[in-house]
C-alpha cells in the first residue's frame, strides 16, 4: 500500500485497485468520542439520581404546616385525638392528646406495648391497641411517632406500617395515615 497526501488528509491506495477500472480512495478517519462520553455520563448521572429520588418518595410523612388564611381555626372536634407513639428501647408507649377530650378518658387510652421476649418489637399489639382507639375516636388520622435514638430505620418504617391500617372481617381498615416524625425537645440542663 502507497500513502499520499490530499488536501482530505492521507489518502490510502490498495495494491489491487479500486475493483472496476478506477481507484477507490480510502481515507483515515478519527472519531474524538470524547464529547459523547461527556454527555453520557451526564445522561447516566441524572438517570441514577432521578431513580434515587423515586425510590425515597414512596416513604409518605407529613410536615406540620401553618396556615396563612384570615379564616377563623378550626373548632375542635369530640371524635378526634392525636395519637402518640414513643418507640422506647425496650417497648412502645401509646398516648393521645385532644382539645375538648377529658383528661380522664386521655389516661386510659395510655398504655406500654413491651417487645416480644425483649427482642422485637410487638407489632401486632400495636395494630390493635392503635384500632381500638380509632373505633373509640373514628375521627382521627393523625400519629406522630418520636423515636429514640437508638431506633433503627426498620423499627421505624415498621412502625409506621403497623399504624397504617388492618384488616378486619377482611375488609382493610384504614388507621391513622397521616403521619408525623418528631423528637423531643432537650434542655440544655439535660446534656450536663
């Protein structure tokens, strides 16, 4: 094979021709790939946090809001209290709170749910405890859930779970689904 040089670049002529009388010029071509391995990885980049973001979406939790209208608040209604959940250590602790609710009907509807064998956490016996409440105050739908700082993210979206709804007389019952993640308030006495 020859070189020559063109104004196209070096152009390569065969030994045997171009196949049918004339010459078939073959040129070096170079393709710089780099440009679109730039916007690959940019493609790919996005593609990946995208899927990120959608896979932590399907975790449902409500943020408090205030509200900004000139309208009077809401009265409070008797069929409806907030329902507390602390995820202790060693148990869960149940209470409530509401605004026309006695204080005495609010203390029966506290109660501890201690772990199974001291190893895992009863969910079941909180599925009830929580629907005994909702038939008691069909009006409610709010739980916020305080950890403590050694509940892990399974205990915690199991929690969650179990306050969500059941199934009774095979029909799905549907508890408390608006739900709020909180943390107690220390003083500055407390870490001393």
């Amino acid at each position: 094979m020859s070189d020559r040089f063109s104004m196209f670049g070096p152009q390569k002529h065969s030994i045997f021709g171009g196949g049918g009388g004339g010459d078939a010029d073959e040129f070096a071509v170079d393709l710089n790939l780099t440009p679109l391995m730039d916007v690959m990885s940019n493609i790919l980049f996005f593609l990946l946090a995208g899927f990120g973001a959608a896979i932590i979406s399907f975790l449902a939790a409500s943020v408090p809001l205030q509200s900004e209208s000139d309208s009077p608040p809401e009265q409070p209604k008797l069929d409806k209290v907030t329902v507390n959940l602390q995820i202790l250590g060693d148990s869960y602790k149940i209470g409530a709170s509401g605004d026309k609710i006695p204080e005495e009907d609010l203390a029966k509807l506290k109660q501890t749910i201690p772990k199974r064998e001291g190893k895992v956490y009863d969910n079941e016996a909180l599925t009830k405890a929580l629907y005994a409440i909702k038939v008691k105050y069909p009006g409610s739908d709010t739980i916020m859930i305080l950890p403590s700082e050694t509940t892990v993210y399974e205990e915690l979206v199991a929690a969650m779970e179990a306050s969500k709804d059941t199934k009774q007389e095979g029909q799905k019952f549907r508890l408390f689904h608006k739900v709020v993640i909180a943390d107690t308030v220390k003083s500055d006495d407390e870490g001393k």
